[in-house]
C-alpha cells in the first residue's frame, strides 16, 4: 500500500515568509509525528498527534512553529516569519496506534530559508 | 543533547567484509529501532527490538539488543554496494506517543 508521503519535497523560501508543510500518512494511522533533520544530525521530535489532537507538542523550539490535524489524517505544519535557522529536512513519519507499532517514515520536505 | 550516542560516526568498508554499528543510551531503551536513510528517501524501517537480550535479522543485517536495554548494536555480513547510506538507531525512552529520541547516524560507504 502506499506509505507516508510529504509535499513538496522541496521548498525555497525569504527569510520572513510563512510556508505550509503537508503530511499525508499512511491510511488508519491514527498517530502522526513531525520531525526536524539539520545537517549531519539525527531527526528531532517536534509534536505528534493522537487523532486530530496535538498530544505533545514539546518539541516545538517556539510559537513560529504550528501544526495541525483537523480530520485526523494529512497534516500541516505551519512556519511563520522564517529564520534562516529553520532550513532543515522536515520528516513526517505515522504510526497504526497501538503499543510499541512501528513509525513509517516520509521521505521529508527540504526547507531552505535564504 | 543526543541521548543515544552511535559508533563509529562513518565507516568505509571493502564490498563483502563485515561491520559493526553501535547504538548505545544511558536510559533504558523500551523500544529501540534501525532505520537507514538514502538521500530524498526519508528513513527507511529496518528491525525493532524490545526485549533485553532480544536479536532479530533480515537477510544479511542483524541487530541486537543487550540484556540491560541499554545498547543494541546493529552487523551487516558481507556488505554489498547495496548496504550504504546513514544508519540511524532511534529509541523509546519512555516519552509521551512513543516519540522517538535519535542518534546522529553511522554513515555507510561500501567500495568495490
């Protein structure tokens, strides 16, 4: 079946700017997560839903950072006034809900902030 | 600060020699998995462990996880071309949604 995809793959933006993230999980998923990737480091969690909540979002590093999930599928993570800091891959990964359930992962969307 | 430390940070390795990655935590891993990541493919689910002593492998990659769940060492057995890319060991360390806490990967180059 298809897996977990993410639009668009890449995204070239002025500093400032607001830009749109999409995530479309893997159909029945009801958990789905955002992740960050810099350079040379591991994926960072950002927030992750249960449904159409925001279970934990304490990994937002601040109040430019936003996502949400309305119907409890795709998913939009929101930048606002984009700082060159925030360039970095942006992973969605969703997982089926249960105990221990594998996380699939997207294959990110590359943010540049010029 | 990375809560799961991996070793060697890169590693060249003649095609149909073996090799080694290390993943190790100073929390009790609840749940620790491999992922592999190739440029523009995002990651890549290889295995999961849980148990403590647990060991699991898929055609020529075997990962396992010590008694103390607290590091999981992942061997490839004679790499392939195939093999390369960025290994990374992303663990529960007991975080609300079972949110994954990641290494910074092993980057994978296999030489004919």
């Amino acid at each position: 079946g298809a897996g977990v995809s993410q639009t668009p793959s890449n995204k070239v933006t002025e500093k400032g700017k607001y830009v749109e993230l999409r995530c479309d999980p893997i159909s029945g998923h009801t958990a789905l997560y955002w992740y960050r990737q810099s350079l040379g480091q591991g994926p960072e969690f950002l927030i992750y839903f249960q449904g159409t909540g925001a279970a934990d979002d304490s990994g937002l590093p601040n109040d430019r950072f936003f996502a949400v999930r309305p119907e409890g599928s795709v998913s939009t993570l929101k930048i606002q006034r984009t700082e060159r800091g925030d360039s970095a891959v942006y992973l969605c990964a969703s997982r089926e809900g249960g105990d221990q359930d594998t996380q699939y992962f997207g294959p990110g969307t590359r943010l540049t902030v010029l | 600060s990375q809560e799961l430390e991996q070793s060697p940070q890169s590693l060249i390795v003649q095609e149909g020699k073996n090799l080694t990655i290390n993943c190790t935590s100073s929390k009790t891993l609840y749940g620790l998995y491999w992922y592999k990541q190739k440029y523009g493919e995002g990651l890549i689910f290889l295995m999961m462990l849980q148990k403590g002593g647990e060991e699991k492998s898929h055609e020529k990659i075997t990962a396992k996880l010590d008694e103390k769940k607290q590091q999981s060492s992942l061997h490839i057995t004679a790499s392939q071309p195939s093999h390369a890319g960025i290994y990374l060991c992303g663990a529960d360390l007991g975080n609300s949604g079972y949110a994954l806490n990641f290494g910074k990967g092993t980057s994978l180059l296999v030489t004919p």
